[in-house]
C-alpha cells in the first residue's frame, strides 16, 4: 500500500498557488536557501520535502506536509545542494537524493505551469490563435505571451511588435513572452491538436504564471535559443 507521502505526491492538484508563492496583496514569508545559505522570497525557491526512505521529492506547489527544505530555482543552485550537502544539512540527517531530481524539478515546473495556461482556457482568460491574440493586443496590454517553441518568427515579430507599442502607449510593463513549450504540449492543455500562439491579459492568473515561469526559467530557457529573434524577446 503507497504510503501517505507517496499518495499526495501522486495527487497534488496541478493549479493550486500556494500561500507562500502567491504575492497578491501581501508579503511572502521568506525562506532559507540551502545552496546559497541566505534567506529569499520563496516565490523564488523550491520547496523539498523526504518521502518513503528518506528520498527527497520536490513540492512544486508548496503543499506537502512536513519538514520542508527550500532551494533557489535555478539548476546551478539545485546541484549546488545536490553535490554540497544541502538536503542532508536542511533534513538534519541521511537523505536519500535521485539521481534524477533535477529533471524531475523541471518536468514539475514545465507541468505547472502549463496547468495554468489551461486554466486560463477554462477561466476565459486566454486569447488563443494568433488573430485573437493580435486583436486583444489592440485593444488592451497583455500580461503574458505563449508562443511555441517551433512557431514561426514573422508572425511572432507581429505579436511581439503590437503588444510592446501598445504596452508603452498605455504605460504598462512589457509583455513577457513563454516560448519553451512545443505547439503541441500547448494544444494538449487547451484541447486542441497544436498551438501557436496564445495570451493571458494582466490580472490574478498573469501573476500566478508570471511566478511559476520564472521558476522554471531557472531550469530551461524561457526564450529558445534557435530563434532567430531571440534578441528581441529577452526575459
């Protein structure tokens, strides 16, 4: 029989913010880095909790009860606290670390946050193709881009060029662009086969994405590399 640890890590919802994440109208409790030995936002950390064994699990959500450890999202701090002993020194004991961690840390972001996209779908907050996106565009800024990874870059340049003209014009910040998910890995959380391009307005779910991108831009780049205009869509 799983044990309780195991059954939560199975089933932990995949587009719960958790309290310690969420930065709408209050300040984030902060939390020691055991990579870095300081304190930080732990918006910008992951938290890690000992499941059957004493193995270490990562708690994309923040959610699983229990001693929790926190490292700062970024692969180079992850192996900081894989190869240094951090875990062992967070958990004050033997722990058992995967050899696998690192990729798993990053399939937990990359489904996050894909989670969030759709829920946006389902909340009505996503512009999905590329003459929705473009239409918003025009009439309101954008809070996120989602453009896939294997798009093409003239109609992205499009995209890219309105929203920032109209970002300015009505003195909001840059839309930032998410583009290290494939057209199909989008279509698959919106029910469609494939997915170009899409959009989340400013507001609450912009916030949450905005959050779990940058964590997972500490795994994978947010902007990929092949594009011809990475340049022009710097994080």
């Amino acid at each position: 029989m799983a044990s309780p640890i195991s059954r939560l890590l199975k089933d932990q919802p995949d587009i719960i913010i958790p309290a310690e994440l969420d930065k709408r109208g209050h300040k984030s409790r902060e939390r020691k880095c055991v990579s870095r030995n300081d304190v930080r936002d732990p918006a910008e950390m992951i938290r890690f909790v000992l499941g059957p064994e004493n193995t270490v699990y990562p708690d994309i959500l923040g959610k699983l009860p229990g001693r929790g450890v926190w490292v700062s999202a970024t692969r180079d701090d992850l192996k900081t606290a894989i190869q240094k002993g951090g875990f062992k020194r967070g958990f004050k004991g033997n722990v058992n670390v995967p050899e696998d961690l690192t990729a798993k840390v990053e399939a937990g972001l990359r489904k996050h946050s894909l989670s969030l996209i759709g829920m946006a779908k389902k909340s009505g907050k996503l512009f999905i193709g590329f003459d929705q996106v473009m239409a918003a565009a025009r009439t309101d800024a954008l809070g996120w881009r989602i453009e896939a990874s294997d798009g093409a870059e003239g109609s992205r340049g499009k995209i890219r060029t309105l929203s920032k003209a109209v970002a300015h014009e009505v003195e909001l910040k840059l839309p930032r662009v998410i583009g290290c998910f494939h057209s199909t890995e989008l279509g698959a959380v919106v029910g469609r086969e494939a997915i170009t391009h899409c959009a989340v307005p400013h507001g609450r779910i912009a916030k949450s994405l905005g959050i779990s991108a940058r964590r997972l831009g500490g795994f994978v780049p947010l902007v990929p590399e092949g594009w011809a205009d990475a340049q022009h869509e710097a994080f």
